[in-house]
C-alpha cells in the first residue's frame, strides 16, 4: 500500500507542476486571443490610463496563469480531503494550499480589473468585431461537442461584439471563485473537512468559469 501511497502524491505532484507550466508557457485556456479584438493603437482617455500597462492581451495571459495556478491548488486541496478517510489529512497542508489558491485567484482578480479599466476605454478593432458576429457559433460547436449552455453564453458576447462585457464577466467569475474559497477558509483553520456542498459548488465554479475562457479562445483560434 506504501506503493500505491507514493504513486498517488507523484502523480500529484507531476499535475500540479504540469499546470503550472502551461499556465505560463502555453496561455491557451482563458479568454486566449480576445485582447486582438482592441486596438490599443487608438487608445483614448486622459486620466492616466496609460499607465495601466502591460496591454490587453497580456493581462488575458498574465491573469489565466493565475486563474491556473489558483484551480490547481483547490484540486490538489481535493486530493487531500478525498484521500483524508484512508490517508488522514494533515490540515496545515491544507490550509497551505487553500491560502495560495487565494492568493493566485487575487492576482487573477487584479490583473481582470486592469483589464477591463483599460478595455473601458479602448476601442475595438472593427474587423475582428466583424469576424466575431459573422462566426459560425453552431459549425464550432458541433463540431467540437461543446457544453451547449456554456458556449452559447460565450457566443451571447462574441456574437454581439460585446468584448468589454466577456471580459467583465471574467472578473465576474473570478470575485464569485473567491467568495467560495473564502467561505472554506474558517473550516479548514479550525482543523475540520469543509461543508461538502461548499467544495461542489466550488469545483463548478471553477470549471464553468475555466469553460468560458478556454470556448473563447477556441473561437478566437478560428478567427485569427
């Protein structure tokens, strides 16, 4: 059983850094692409905007690795509390891992509310709004098998052009990722497995929230 015990935290292990990489190598899963549809050529606005840099689209990349390393955390988290009933659980561990999974999920929030402060302010590009309302939505998404409620809210904002609100939606999901993993903190600190429905709900608001931004990116890497 030792055996099986170390293959698990290996396994484990080798995940958890997997994502860390491609969180920052390969930023293809959040909202990918969506800062092309801005031109920060034309940018406007007098109150020091400017400053707000890097662009657009790097705060897209910056704040999906964040997003990344945050869900990896709370799975691993997960892993813990699964395996508590054969391993037992060493909740400092824990609390370790659910304090990162807050704090990257902060920085997420800093660098969406950089983003959607500056796409505020920012022009879109008129020939990628185009492309994205002329998109054939239903071709893509048979063609992949899509989770039909989640990419037809994605294409509620594509289809419409409406790129400032998808990205606001994205700060959106991050706030309401952040309250949840909030609201496990008490539990976890006082040496005990949080409320169930707590980490289901959790765990769905991460994968919708993930959904959104990797459909948006699958979108953008067929209009580009």
């Amino acid at each position: 059983m030792a055996i099986n015990k170390k293959g698990v935290i290996r396994i484990v292990i080798i995940i958890f850094f997997m994502a860390l990489f491609f969180s920052e190598s390969f930023p293809i899963a959040t909202y990918n692409g969506s800062g092309s549809g801005y031109d920060e050529g034309g940018q406007s606005g007098g109150s020091g905007i400017k400053e707000l840099t890097p662009g657009i689209e790097d705060l897209v990349i910056t704040g999906g690795g964040y997003f990344l390393r945050s869900k990896a955390d709370f799975l691993l988290c997960l892993n813990k509390i699964e395996l508590s009933p054969l391993e037992g659980i060493d909740y400092t561990e824990v609390q370790d891992l659910l304090k990162s999974a807050i704090h990257n999920m902060e920085k997420a929030g800093e660098n969406y509310g950089r983003l959607k402060a500056i796409a505020y302010v920012t022009p879109y590009r008129i020939d990628v709004i185009e492309k994205l309302i002329a998109f054939d939505y239903d071709g893509l998404m048979a063609e992949k098998g899509l989770n039909a409620v989640i990419f037809k809210d994605v294409q509620r904002y594509l289809s419409a052009g409406n790129l400032r609100g998808l990205h606001s939606r994205a700060l959106f999901d991050t706030m309401n990722i952040l309250t949840l993993l909030y609201r496990l903190k008490p539990a976890v600190d006082s040496g005990q497995i949080p409320v169930l429905e707590d980490l289901w709900r959790l765990n769905q608001a991460y994968a919708e929230a993930h959904l959104l931004g990797q459909y948006t990116a699958e979108v953008f890497d067929r209009v580009k």
